[in-house]
C-alpha cells in the first residue's frame, strides 16, 4: 500500500520528502560524504555547501547565518531553547509535549488556551513574574490548527525587557515560537513575528525527518545540551548532518517560495470540504479559531461517534487521517489539547483531525469528502439501530 | 572532484554511504514516510520496519531490542551516558572530546595512557573512588587506532560493583564503551566485552549521519537529555528517524557479516603500506599500539617535516589523508592525543593519520604508498637544501 492509491489527510504527522529535496541531498550521501571540518578541498567544498545550507535557513526566516543552530529536529531544538533558562518559564496548556515537559522541570506557570485555542495575549502578560526568563508558544497548534498572536505576546515581552531595563534590572526575559506547524503556510520571518527564539522541524515541511533549528537572536545566551568537537560555534556537538541540513534547506526554500500560493490552495479545499461536512452534518463540531487558523487543518467533531473507530473505518477505505497527535493516538489516551480547551467529552472522543498539504487536490479532497460523509452517515445509523 | 578520482585514507573522519544502505533507505523518504505513531495501518507497518532495524541494531552487538535507544549520533550517546551518572566519573586522556567534555563538567579523575594510547588497566582501577558512578572508556582511540583493554577493565567495574553489593553500598558504577571507531573491525558484542553501556555511530561505518545508538544494559538507570513526546521509552524525544535507522541497521548488519574478512583485508593493506614507508623512512615513527591497533589505522610520523604541509601536498596529488581527528584539524592546534601521549613535537607535528576502508584496495594502497615517498622524499629534500 502507498500514498499513490491512499488519500493522505495526515500532514501534521508526517511529511513526504519532496523529490526536489530528495535530489539536492542525493550527492551528499556516497559521493561528497567528507567530514565537514577535514582539511583537504573536497571537504572544504563539503563545509561550504553545509554553511550555504545555513545561510538559506536563515534567508528565509530573516535571520543570519550565524544566529542558526542546526539540531535533530523540533524536540530538541525546543529542550535547547529552555536549556539556557535558569528561572521562572511560562507557556500554556495545549503546547507540544516537548514544551510542556521542558517547562514542568523549572518552576513554570502555565496559562490557559481558550476553546478555540487561541492563547490570550492578556493571560501570557499575567503570567510574567520579575524572575521569568522564558516565554514559549507554538505559533501555531498542531491539533486545532489555532494560530497565536505571536507579535502581540512579543509586544509583551519587548515591554517587559524594556521595563526591566529601566529599573536596572538585568534577568533576561526571551520569547521562543515552537513553528513546527506553520511555516510554509503562515509568514515565518523572526523580526516580523518579534520573537528572540524560533524552532522549525525539516520532518513537517517536506524535508528529511530529524533535522531542525534553532533560531537565537544575536542577544540570546544559551547553554549546550550536548558538548563534544565544538560544532555549531560549541553550542552543540557532532559531525554534521550534511545531506540531511542541505535537504532541510531545499526543503525550507521551497515551503517559503511557495507559501502563499500554498496556503490559499490549502484554505479553499479545506474551506469547500469543511463545508460539505457540515452541511450534511449540521451537528458537526468545527474546533480550532475560525479566523486564525492554518489552511490545511480542519479539526471535525461527530458527537456521539467514536473518532477512534472513525479513523479504522476511513482507513479501511483509504483515507488516512488522525484523531488528534499521533504522539497522543499512540497512547491511547484522550488529546491533552481537546482537555486543556475543555471540549466536553463527547465532542472531543468524537473528533477527528484532517490536515491537508502537498497529497491533496481537487480530486481528492472530493473524494475524501464523500467518503467521511458516507462514513459517519453509516456510524450514525448503526448506533440509532 | 569525486572519490573515484582520489585516493580516500582518511575513513575514520568520514565514511561514504554504502549503496546498500541508501537502496534500504530509500522506501522511506518518500513513499512510506507515515510517522510511526500514527493509528493507521501504513504507520504501523513503518513502525514496523523501524523496530525491526532497532531488533537488527541489537542483534549485531548481543543485546536485546529494549536496551537499544536510537540518538542523533555518537555525541549524543556519549552525553546520554554522562547524564546519568551523579557522582564521581573517571575517563582517560586520549577520549574524543565528547567523552573529556561531558566528564570534565563533573567531579573526574583523568587518567593516562601510555605513549602507544593504551589505557593501564592498573591506571584505571586505582582511579575509583567509593563514589565513582561511571567509567568511559573507548574501544579504540581514532587518531592511534589503539585498541583498549576493554574486557580487563569490565572486570575491575565488576569487581567494584561486588564489592559495593558485599559492603551493602548501592551506589552504581557503569563502564560506557564508545566504540564509534572499531565496529566493523573488532568483535563488538556487549555480552562478550562485559560493559554496561556502548556507543556506536553510523556515520563512521558507511551508514547515514547523525544516527548512532547508546545500548545500555537493563540494570543501567538513565536520565533523559531531550524530553517531549516520549519516544524511545521516554528516554529519548523527537520523531522517529524512520530512514536514518533503518540504514543504520543496515549498516551495522553489513559491517558486521564481513567484519573479519574486511579486518584482514584491511590489516594486510595496512600492514604492506607501513612496511614499504618504514622502509623508505627509517626515521619515520609509527605511533600506536602495534599489536593492538584497528586494521585500517597508520598513524605514521616523519619527524622534522611538517604533517599539516604534508596532508596538502598529499592531496595536490590526490590523496586525503588526516594530520588527526578532523575536529582538532579544523581548529589549527596540535592533536591533545599526540600531546596525551607525550609525544615530542617534533614526532607530533610530523605525524599524518591514514585510514583505510571500503575504498582501498591493492592498487590505490599501492599508488598512495609512492605518493606519499615522493612527497617526503621531496620535503626532506627541500629541508636540506
């Protein structure tokens, strides 16, 4: 079985390596496989592709080639991100794991999404005690699809540090943006968004799996998690990832260059599938914040069905999406988001998540749409039976 | 420039991907990308396949596949098995800088190997205090080649250990192997060489880059580096690297099978090109442990020229060679092995490292071994003059 005969509605979870991306690394693996820091020419030719890779990520997020830091992906980027931070963090409640465990082991406070998922920019200012040091939010949710106003709590933070700064107080305080969804849908450029510290994940946009940044303004001190040969200006160690970081910037390259064509594509599907579901189920529950949401995601309740049984039966007949993180579908256990924005159970046990990219068109989507109608219909009989 | 046209002596600094190991890879980059925590039956079946390589990953190397976490290199492993260890840890002075990094940022006895980079077992057991947690040692040093005493050091551990357990202390004491460099040219099997932790990289053994493994056996208590979604028994966050892993299994597999038929190649490669210099050069010094050395490994030094002069003109005409490990090339000062050891700088600064791997055979050995008789015959003529 592969994507060619599936409907892949799952591109939060996972992406497929564009062929482009695929091509660029292609020369890297068994031919120019040189250890970046040997001395003789092919590996300096090797070092320089690697730093051209760098400078490309940091083009198209706005930053300098040598504020990047290239790590195994968004989970680490994200621990590295609260690595530097020896006082009070804040985040909230619906962020990815890897958030919320790195801010559990500091003192932490922890601010609440709404229902629709939108974090208020009121509630982050709260939050903020003279000794915090970090604020972390994802642009964007991975279930809900909820975009947060990231340059608002920016705002917040830039007056914060301005505050502090008048009273001769010294705590650093940094605003970091997890954009592991998001970029190659929303504007990810970091002096617009206003942020101090920026995560992005090569396995979401169509490039290699385990390859990510982390973005540091210059004024960010951070401290490595991983010490070892001083790679990545000692921040953090080991011999280069070279295909995987020059596929990674393919990857970024083409997200960016194509983002808004991208995500108006994304945006109409999504809208006309959202559409035709509701229509025919005027009980349906669209979760998510209407407005500010990524184009792809559409998050679906069918209250009083099982979103569990929802994806087996969808499955069966080829079309592939989620019931909200895989990371949570894995345990079994009901979304940590679909909680913290407090869904009843009903409406949260009967959701599922779609989330659209590069695999879906017209055809599909179509398709995919009559398929969810034709199952949940099914579904709705066999329980007035 | 490709290395089909140059002579490559420098496979301890890099090695190319062997084909095999890109043709196991390549179903997963883009046809079965699904993430492996996904409820659907084709995640499941990458899910599948990725603990599969983690079952081949364990079984090349004796242990089991729970005791197997998959990390983003060797570097990583290293800090991994650091992070455990609370107390007192002992290492000797030869270790990458992964291994000297993570033990000098806690309480540490370093200890010294003798002028071939042996470590004294005598050394090492004299080093343990009634605190000491853990001990690191590598499999083989990567400038010299030198091969540790390993088994004779994981009996002093076990002696340790059993006489903690007699007096009733529970303080734990683990002996970490990095074995980056000898897998494929040594009996790596953790059973056999009676250690608690190894580590092992793919990207020294013609498997991709930035994937190792830290095999820890199931007496050994862990603390995470990276937290998040709690992948890796929660030991080790972050989407799995489907295609990285399952290359490196394949890697592992490949070097494994052919391990003593490619030692001996390799040894007797080695051997004729040391013999051909030593006789060209009677004054040359070959430095390492000569009965215990890896098979690809001539460290070699002609005292008096220059090794760093040397390695450039060797690659004006076509061979790459190293004057020691890349990183410390990279950063222009003298090897801390070289100086570990206590050799005199005359014989440091003279000294160039050939590696020989999948890419030699007779006829490049052959060739490279004129080359390089030419180029210091040509030196030490220039000196005279």
């Amino acid at each position: 079985m592969t994507h060619n005969q599936l409907i892949y509605l799952d591109h939060a979870a996972a992406t497929p390596l564009d062929p482009r991306v695929l091509s660029a690394m292609q020369p890297y693996f068994s031919d120019q496989f040189y250890n970046p820091s040997s001395p003789y020419a092919p590996a300096v030719a090797v070092r320089r592709a690697y730093e051209q890779a760098r400078h490309d990520l940091a083009t198209a997020i706005g930053g300098k080639p040598g504020e990047i830091i290239i790590t195994a992906g968004a989970t680490e980027s994200i621990n590295m991100a609260f690595n530097g931070a020896s006082g009070h963090v804040v985040t909230d409640n619906i962020e990815h794991h890897a958030v919320l465990n790195s801010a559990k082991v500091r003192d932490h406070t922890i601010v609440s999404a709404d229902i629709r998922g939108f974090v208020p920019v009121l509630a982050v200012k709260l939050a903020i005690r003279n000794d915090t040091q970090l604020v972390s939010i994802a642009l964007a949710n991975n279930e809900l699809g909820t975009v947060q106003p990231i340059r608002d709590i920016a705002q917040v933070i830039k007056d914060e540090r301005q505050s502090r700064l008048m009273r001769g107080d010294k705590t650093p305080i940094y605003l970091h943006c997890d954009a592991s969804q998001g970029v190659g849908q929303l504007d990810v450029n970091v002096a617009r968004l206003g942020i101090d510290m920026l995560t992005i994940n090569s396995g979401k946009i169509y490039g290699p799996k385990q390859v990510g940044l982390l973005w540091t303004a210059s004024h960010v001190l951070l401290t490595p998690l991983i010490v070892g040969g001083g790679q990545e200006r000692g921040l953090r160690s080991g011999t280069e990832n070279v295909a995987g970081v020059i596929g990674f910037a393919k990857a970024l390259q083409l997200v960016t260059t194509h983002r808004k064509y991208e995500a108006e594509r994304l945006a109409d599907l999504r809208d006309g599938l959202q559409a035709i579901l509701v229509a025919a189920f005027p009980e349906a529950v669209v979760s998510g914040h209407q407005k500010h949401r990524l184009a792809g995601h559409l998050h679906i309740a069918f209250p009083g069905l099982d979103g569990e049984r929802l994806v087996f039966l969808l499955e069966a007949k080829g079309v592939l999406v989620s019931t909200g993180s895989a990371c949570a579908a894995n345990k079994g256990t009901r979304s940590h988001v679909l909680t913290a924005i407090g869904l009843s159970d009903e409406v949260a046990d009967g959701s599922i998540r779609i989330t659209l990219g590069h695999l879906s068109d017209v055809a599909n989507i179509d398709l995919a749409g009559q398929i969810v109608i034709d199952t949940v219909t099914q579904e709705y009989a066999r329980l007035k039976r």
